[in-house]
C-alpha cells in the first residue's frame, strides 16, 4: 500500500555530447545545439559514414582524481560521472555519511559491461579455457557497476540493477513505500564499434548516403523509415520525498505524480520503432491512474529519434486519444542525442523537468514544415520557446525489447 508521501525531483546529471551537468546541457537546449554528427572516423572502415550522437572521450580521471589504477570500466565510468552531476546538482556531500541507508540506487543497463564481454570471448577463443583468468570473468557481470558507484559514494540502501526498463518507476516505489527517502535512479551504456557494425549490417543506422548533414534537420527523407541514429549518454535523476527535499532545502525542479508502465509486444524491431497502439494503451493507463486528462497535459516529451517515427508512434496515438481540441506541444531529446538505450528514459524525465522548472518548451531542430500534416494538433517548434508557462507535462520512454514507460511531472509549487 502507497503512501501519500509526495516525490520530487531535487537533482539531475547528465553527461552527453551536447553538455555535462544541468547548466551546460540547458544552455545548449536554449542555444538549439546537437550532438548528432556525421561520423566516419571508425577503427572498422565498414561502418562507413553514418550520423552519430558520441562523445570522443569521457572526463573520469579528472573528475574522480582520488581514484587510482585499476580503473573502473568505461561502462563503469559513464554512470559514476552521471551520478557524480545528479549529487552535486543536488546539493548532496558525498562520500554520504549521514542516514545513507536510506538513499538507494536504481541503474539501467540494456548493454551491460560489453567491453569486458568482449575482451573474454576474443581470449576465450583465441587462447582456450585454460588460458582465461576467473578474474577477468568477473569484470563481464553488468552488477559491477552497481558497485562501483554505490561504494564510491556510500549509498547503503536498496540497490538494484535493471535491464532495458526506466529506472525512475522503480525509484518513485521505493519512496512511496517508504523504503528509502532518496533514490538516485540512473541509465547509461558504452556504445562499442562491434554494436555499431552489427547495426549497420542490419541497414539500421542513418548514412551520408541517406541524407547530407545539411538536409538532415530540413526535410523528411522517405527511404529511411527503418532507420535511426545512435547515441552515448548518462543520465540520472534524484527522486527524493517531498518532506525531505524541503527539511534540507534542497531546489526542486518537478513532482513526479505517477507512472504507467507495459510492455511493446506488437513490433518485431524495437530498435528502431514501437507499436503506436501500444502506446496509446500506456497513455490510457496513466490518465486512469492520475486522474489527469491526456488533452490537458501542456507538453508531451516523446522518445522518438526521427520524424518518420515522431508521426507513426507518438503523433497518431496522442492525436487519437486525446481528442484534441486545442494545439499540444511535443518535443523529444533524441532528435540532437539519437537513440541513446539506457539513458533514453532518465533523459527524456530530465527533460520534462527542466521544462516544467526553466519555463521552456524545447526544441527539436527539425524544420516545423516536416510536420505540417500535423499543425491542426500539434506545436513542434524548431527552436526551444522560453518564458512559456507549464503545469503538467508527460515523459515517455522505450527500450530494446518493449518496455515502455510513461510519466507524469508537475510543476512543483
């Protein structure tokens, strides 16, 4: 049985090629900024020249100066350096020596540590079982990274790894329960070449062949509508009660009022699309639970990468079930971050919640022409609209394999 304790946001993180840290990564919001780039400078010459959303390094060993050889994996590394932002945003002293037992962690993985994966299988073959240190076997368990980061900063709560679903659901539970007062609920994956090859070989990713750079935002290219962009990101978000946010002054961006969640079992290639039905039945069990009309919602934040899956999932199914009587506006973070797995959900939440605390409605930087069969229904503008007044905005995410989420934040008074 819930209880009536309210859960608010008080910190975000967010390591990305377009900023890291809330402050960088909203300048570039309001500056229309994208990470999605032509990439061509692979190891692998097969992959050829495709659009991508990746950082060329990751700032660790200047951020966590203390920690010296062996290093954390790099899978390891991106959610240390998210929860790392999602702290200090959040005003926390770490490592948390105070009631630490009771702030937990959530992550989500859907590729889990890779590279070690990889690295064991080449040498398993390569040089035979008898060759294998147990040791290295070790390092391919995704749960190290719930260990990595939860003994670096002392969080002694309950603590849990997911595989492709939000973490945010699991964290608003945990409060709601009244089993932790702070939840740090992250998502993060280390995009590898070897995963980009296997995409590409299936025709999945965006090419230069598709579509130049400079035609890439302005118009909807009609062969592309299996394809989609590959992004790397850490996102985290601190979910905290609403009696302890204030008791220690903490800012807070939003209230998360609730949560639907399901699963896609209608479409065969949840990489790159998801069924539009299914999310109408998801936006349909978030209004039975909060009670909130879907066409009284001011922004919807989609998780969509291109415009061809904008109008066939997300669009359709907000136009049919909302009954639109007034223009909605929509935006999603994956058209300047590409699909970016794990992270996807925490970014699209941290999105509605510096919408809902900043005044903004952001961007998608797409030319608004590529909609205009939609703009009787829908507002998507281009570039991101400040001083725009919100109430109740709606965060949904997908992931490989058909969990869906979406979620419900409100401005917090």
């Amino acid at each position: 049985m819930k209880s009536n304790r309210k859960v608010v946001i008080s910190g975000i993180g967010i390591s990305c090629p377009i900023g890291e840290g809330v402050e960088e990564f909203y300048k570039s919001l309001i500056e229309n900024k994208t990470g999605v780039a032509l990439k061509s400078d692979w190891k692998d010459p097969e992959i050829g020249n495709i659009y991508a959303s990746i950082s060329e390094s990751i700032s660790f060993k200047n951020r966590f100066p203390n920690i010296k050889f062996p290093f954390p994996q790099i899978y390891s590394q991106l959610g240390m350096i998210g929860c790392l932002l999602a702290l200090k945003d959040a005003k926390l002293e770490f490592p948390i020596t105070n009631d630490s037992d009771r702030i937990g962690l959530i992550i989500n993985t859907c590729m889990g540590a890779n590279e070690a994966v990889e690295i064991y299988v080449n040498k398993l073959y390569s040089d035979g079982p008898s060759k294998v240190s147990p040791f290295l076997f070790t390092q391919t368990v995704a749960n190290c990274a719930v260990g990595d980061i939860s003994k670096y900063f002392c969080l002694k709560g309950v603590s849990s790894l997911l595989y492709g679903e939000c973490s945010v659901p699991y964290g608003y539970d945990l409060i709601k329960d009244n089993k932790a007062d702070i939840v740090v609920a992250g998502g993060f994956d280390q995009v590898r070449e070897i995963s980009i090859w296997s995409l590409v070989k299936r025709n999945i990713l965006l090419s230069y062949s598709d579509v130049s750079e400079k035609e890439l935002y302005l118009k909807e290219i009609d062969s592309v509508s299996n394809k989609t962009i590959i992004g790397q990101a850490s996102a985290f978000i601190v979910l905290e009660s609403e009696e302890n946010a204030i008791k220690r002054k903490a800012r807070i961006y939003a209230e998360v009022v609730d949560y639907s969640t399901r699963i896609d079992s209608k479409c065969n290639n949840t990489i790159t699309e998801n069924s539009s039905l299914s999310y109408e039945e998801l936006l349909k069990s978030l209004e039975i639970r909060t009670q909130q009309p879907l066409n009284a919602i001011d922004l919807y934040i989609g998780n969509s990468c291109l415009p061809w899956q904008i109008k066939n999932i997300e669009l359709e199914a907000i136009k049919k079930i909302t009954n639109i009587k007034k223009q909605i506006n929509y935006s999603t973070i994956k058209s300047k971050l590409g699909e970016t797995y794990s992270s996807s959900g925490e970014l699209a939440v941290a999105y509605g919640a510096i919408s809902l605390f900043k005044n903004v409605i952001p961007g998608t930087n797409y030319d608004e022409n590529i909609f205009a069969d939609y703009a009787d229904c829908f507002l998507i503008s281009k570039k991101t609209k400040e001083n725009v007044a919100l109430k109740n905005v709606i965060s949904s995410c997908y992931y490989i394999g058909g969990n869906m989420a979406s979620i419900l934040l409100r401005r917090y008074y």
